[in-house]
C-alpha cells in the first residue's frame, strides 16, 4: 500500500442491523478503538439510526455513511432517500452498488452510475461497489465484470473526484455473507486490475492517490493478511463490523 499516496479507509456496513440506540451504543463501544488510527474509519448505518450515530460520532474520527442513495434529488419516489437529504443530515458517506441492492432491489449498472453521480454532486463521499458472481469468476470472466462495472459508475466523474471523494469497494459476490473469501493474492489481484483501469482511464497519478478497499467476508482473523497486500487499501466489513472487539482489530490491521 503506497501510504504516502492514500490512507486506507476501514468501513463498516451494518446492513439491516442496529435501531438507533444499539447504534449509539455500538459507535460509543468502537469509539475508543478509532481514536488515533492510520486509517480513516467509517461505519455505514440504516437510514434510522443515522442521527443517532452522527450524534454519537460527533467529536471523534469516526465517519457516518448511509447504505444507499436515490438518483433524483426529490420526487414521487416512495420509501427512497435522497443524497441531498443525506447532506443536510450531516451525513459524509454512502455506499452505491452494493451487490445486495444489485441482487434483491433490481440495481443496475446504470442506476449505480446515476447515484454515484447523485451522491458526487451532493457533495458526499461514495463507497462504489464493485464485483462478480461466483460463475462469473469460474468462467474467467472476472476481469472484464469488474472493468465495465467500474467504467460504467465512474462515467463522467473527474479525476479531482474520483482522487478525493471515490473510494472503490472490490467485494467478489460469492464472498459477501458466505464465510468465503478470496485469498490475499486473488483480492489483490482485483484490486490491481482496477487500480490499472484508473490509470487507463484518468492517469498514473490518479489511479495512485485512489483508495480501492477489498469487502468480501474481511474479518478480524484474515484482515492482517489482506491489508498487507500492496493494493488493498482497507476493507468494507459485513458481520465484524457489528462486533466492537473484532472491528478495532481490523482497524488495527489497517494502521499497522
């Protein structure tokens, strides 16, 4: 990892887990873990249990990040946020594309591109989501799954943005919520695949300064090895997120 260039981001998705005062009282247990770090910590939380993180959070390094966010800054959208009111809550982060809104709520390629989008003009930080099926990967087409993904979302993002506001989440499908995970070398692998695709697509500097995070099934046992991958900046963590104790020592991993 070139920490001259980006700091790792350690980022926890608590799914559809944690009401607002199991959230106020998790963010006050990991508090103490995130104090001084070598990494950036964000835990992305339901929509309800936003303000009682951020209230929670507020005067520490800790960052508050949304699951997800609605393309159009208002409208006839029924049960949909917006990135503006995401804004306005005071909210940093959100995550796009995660593969589980790709497989449960019909998320696109094209929808992820205009909610990145949303989001970027908001002004908000986004988590972008990218990876492939388990028979995407036994047919060898990983690479080019992964490329149109990630070209497609970062349609029409400049490099300034993608530099300071992006960070891609690697998250290989059949390792989200599986126990499964890629071994060091493939999740680098992948991660070194798109670190190429900005350099082809922006340049070699941008692709340097752009924090690529690995997200399938990371947790507190795997994560030193991970980490210690020279294009693995941070992780997006599933089911040790919601654990104080394991997540500090992912935290501790990353600042290593």
């Amino acid at each position: 990892m070139n920490r001259k260039m980006r700091m790792p981001v350690i980022a926890g998705n608590w799914k559809m887990n944690n009401g607002p005062a199991a959230a106020e009282k998790l963010v006050g247990e990991i508090k103490p873990f995130a104090e001084t770090t070598g990494c950036e910590v964000v835990l992305c939380v339901p929509y309800v249990s936003l303000q009682a993180a951020l209230a929670a959070a507020a005067g520490t390094g800790i960052k508050i990040g949304a699951q997800n966010c609605h393309w159009a800054p208002s409208g006839a959208f029924t049960g949909e946020v917006s990135a503006e009111m995401l804004k306005e809550l005071g909210v940093p982060y959100v995550i796009v594309g995660h593969s589980e809104r790709r497989q449960y709520f019909g998320e696109t390629d094209g929808t992820v591109h205009d909610r990145t989008r949303a989001a970027l003009d908001a002004g908000l930080k986004v988590i972008l989501c990218v990876g492939e099926l388990k028979a995407q990967r036994l047919s060898g087409i990983t690479a080019e799954v992964v490329r149109l993904q990630t070209k497609l979302a970062l349609e029409g993002v400049s490099a300034e943005e993608v530099e300071q506001r992006v960070v891609i989440a690697y998250e290989p499908v059949w390792a989200i919520g599986t126990g499964l995970t890629a071994t060091p070398e493939q999740a680098n692998e992948v991660n070194a695949l798109i670190r190429a695709l900005i350099a082809e697509l922006y340049s070699a500097q941008t692709a340097e300064r752009t924090v690529i995070q690995y997200g399938g099934s990371m947790n507190d046992a795997n994560a030193g090895e991970l980490l210690a991958q020279p294009d693995i900046d941070g992780g997006l963590i599933g089911g040790a997120s919601l654990s104080a104790e394991k997540f500090a020592a992912i935290i501790k991993a990353a600042s290593a």
